[in-house]
C-alpha cells in the first residue's frame, strides 16, 4: 500500500496494483508525444497536385525505397475515462533485403489525403532495421473507417529532399 497526503491533511492510500496502473497510464501520456498535426482542406490545388504527383518509389544511388502504409482508428475497449478514436499511422520505408538500408535517410513528415481533405503531421521513428525505417504518427482526424486515401511521406538523405507515395490505403478499423 501507497500512503499519500490529500487535500486537508487527510491521508489516502492506494493499493499497489493502483499504483502501477496509474504510473503505466502516466508514461504512456509522457512518452507518446503529440503529433496530431492538421487536418484542413487544401483549396490549393498546387500542393495538393504536387503532393498526389509523388513517385510511388524513389532511386538513391543502388537503392530503390518504397513505402507501406497501415493506417487505423482503434475501437477497442478501453478503462480511460475516454477513448481515443483518432486515426493513427504506422510507416515503413523498405528496400531490398539483400541491400542494407542507407543511414543518412529519414523521414519526416506525412501527409494522408482523402479528397480535399489532409492530415498532415510529423513522423516518430520506431524501429530501426537493415532493410527498412518504421515510423508512426496519432491523433489524427476521425475519418470514416473503410475508406481508400492516399499517403505521401517526406523524407530526406543528407542534403536532397524527396516524396514517396502510396495510394488506396484502407483505413482500417481494431476492435
């Protein structure tokens, strides 16, 4: 037991599996960041052209980089007080497994088109492989699940800047 002082001097406790439950709700506030980013309407056409023109690969010197996109809105239940709904994205950026991926290349920032309408945030990278970067992004908008969007990441290596696409990404639905 976990003995604190309260309001009015009054002493209160919490049991131990409290405890561990309220630091472990806690951390993850701490430590999942907030990269909600926006969601607007492009009403200029040029980005929003620019953006959906991106190449569905990029060639750096010997490597071809590609990305997988999974996005979704997790419905599963939950003890908060309230549940977070928002779209959330998981990125990786790949390359043939025979090559090593380059170090210098990183992701920045992701765009999620469905129509007029974009989320755009930045990237959290996550995990670090040979033969490819993962990356993930929340709070992002509660659009409809089941429906097809594009996704467009920046990214850079060294001093270049380039822009990957995938399209008819399903925004998917956990329960």
């Amino acid at each position: 037991m976990f003995l604190f002082e309260a309001e009015g001097n009054m002493k209160k406790s919490i049991t131990y599996p409290k405890l561990t439950l309220l630091l472990l709700f806690s951390a993850m506030a701490m430590f999942s960041g907030c990269n909600g980013g926006t969601t607007s309407s492009m009403d200029e056409g040029y980005q929003l052209d620019s953006l959906l023109a991106s190449p569905k690969q990029v060639v750096i010197d010997k490597y071809v980089i590609v990305m997988e996109a999974y996005l979704w809105r997790d419905f599963m239940p939950t003890i908060a007080e309230t549940a977070d709904h928002r779209m959330r994205a998981h990125i990786s950026l790949l390359v043939d497994s025979t090559l090593v991926f380059p170090a210098e290349v990183k992701a920045e920032k992701l765009w999620v088109i469905k129509g007029k309408d974009v989320w755009e945030t930045t990237l959290t990278e996550a995990v670090r492989s040979s033969s490819r970067r993962e990356y993930s992004a929340h709070e992002g908008p509660e659009w409809e699940t089941g429906l097809k969007v594009d996704v467009v990441v920046r990214f850079s290596d060294r001093d270049k800047v380039y822009y990957v696409r995938t399209s008819d990404v399903v925004i998917s639905r956990t329960e």
